[in-house]
C-alpha cells in the first residue's frame, strides 16, 4: 500500500497524478489560456480606446483588438477566432455608437478566416502573420469606409487611403512583429506547463 501512494504525485495545484485527472489538468490549462486572452484583449481594448487617443503625437494608431483577434483564431483554429472576435467586436459595439453588432460582425469574421489558415501555423514562420496583418487591416478599414462613409456618398476615397488607411496599416504592421513574438512566447510557456503536467502523469 504504502509503495503505491509513494508512486502517487502531486501536480503544483494539488491534484493527484492519475489517469483520471488528466482531463482536469488540462482543462485547467485550457481555461489558463481562455482567461490570459480574454484579459489581453480587455487590455488592448482599454489602451486602444482610452490611452491611445490621449498621445498627440499619434497621427494613427495601431489596432491592437484586430491585432489580437487574428493572432488568436490563426493561432488557435476558427472556432476559438470567432469567440475572441466576438468578444472584441462587443466591446467596441458597446463603446462605440451606432448600429449594434457593426463591429462584431467583421471582428467573428476576421477570427474566422484567420482560423482557416491555423493548419499552416508554424511558431517561427512570422512571414505569413505579418501577410495577414496587412489583408486583415485592409478589410477592416474597407468595410469602415463602406459602411461609414461610402454609403454617406463621401467619395474621397485616395485622401481616407493616404491619410487614414496607410498610417493604421503600418504601425498595425510594425506592433504585430513586435506583439507576435510576444504571443509565441506565452503561448509556449502555457503549453510547457500543460506538457510538465501530462508527462508526470505519464
């Protein structure tokens, strides 16, 4: 008896190492990496929309919700993109004023399609998320003109490009290369950690 409980052991949150306490371990790892994200994101939105306006020698600003969103669903798969969208796209909904759901609907679909690409995810290929960046900011800002001012039959469509447009795509650009790492570097300690826990139960 009292080699078997010597084979037992503890994980850091005190739960027997047994295979019936693999499944908690890992939901407990996985709700760790659900509630990191939903508070990075409530972050970047508090710095996007309450900080960032206040610095004057901001001509543009990065978006880092868009930022987050598509690095999360290209990371994670579609199905986690489009809950982190929707949870960025309420925020700004709610923020904002206007049409409710304005924001939420492009927000779940750029989680979504960014999930598509999740099967060409590599953690040090930081060519095709930069790509990305660039397509999703375009999108982003196309249907804001669209739906803002096209709509409102205000043509000027080189000056929103040039003066609007331009500035948001490269600081969005530089700030992915920049947060991107940052995401791989946590996302892979949370996966160690996950792997510490099912390679002792092993």
């Amino acid at each position: 008896m009292s080699k078997n409980m010597d084979k037992i052991k503890e994980t850091p949150w005190g739960i027997p190492l047994c295979p019936k306490n693999m499944d908690k371990i890992k939901e407990r790892n996985s709700m760790r990496r659900i509630l990191f994200n939903v508070l990075m994101i409530i972050l970047a939105f508090t710095i996007q929309n309450c900080i960032f306006p206040l610095l004057p020698f901001l001509s543009a600003s990065p978006n880092l919700l868009l930022i987050l969103t598509f690095s999360f669903g290209f990371m994670h798969g579609k199905e986690a993109g489009m809950y982190y969208g929707l949870l960025a796209g309420l925020l700004m909904d709610l923020f904002y004023s206007g049409p409710f759901g304005f924001y939420t609907l492009i927000f779940i679909y750029v989680g979504y399609i960014n999930g598509i690409c999740t099967k060409y995810y590599y953690e040090d290929y930081i060519t095709l998320p930069l790509i990305l960046s660039v397509l999703n900011e375009l999108a982003y800002n196309l249907y804001i003109y669209v739906f803002r001012f096209l709509i409102r039959q205000k043509l000027r469509v080189g000056y929103y490009f040039i003066n609007l447009m331009l500035p948001e795509i490269i600081f969005t650009v530089v700030t992915t290369l920049l947060l991107y790492r940052v995401f791989l570097i946590l996302n892979r300690h949370l996966e160690e950690i996950g792997k510490r826990g099912d390679s002792a139960i092993v």
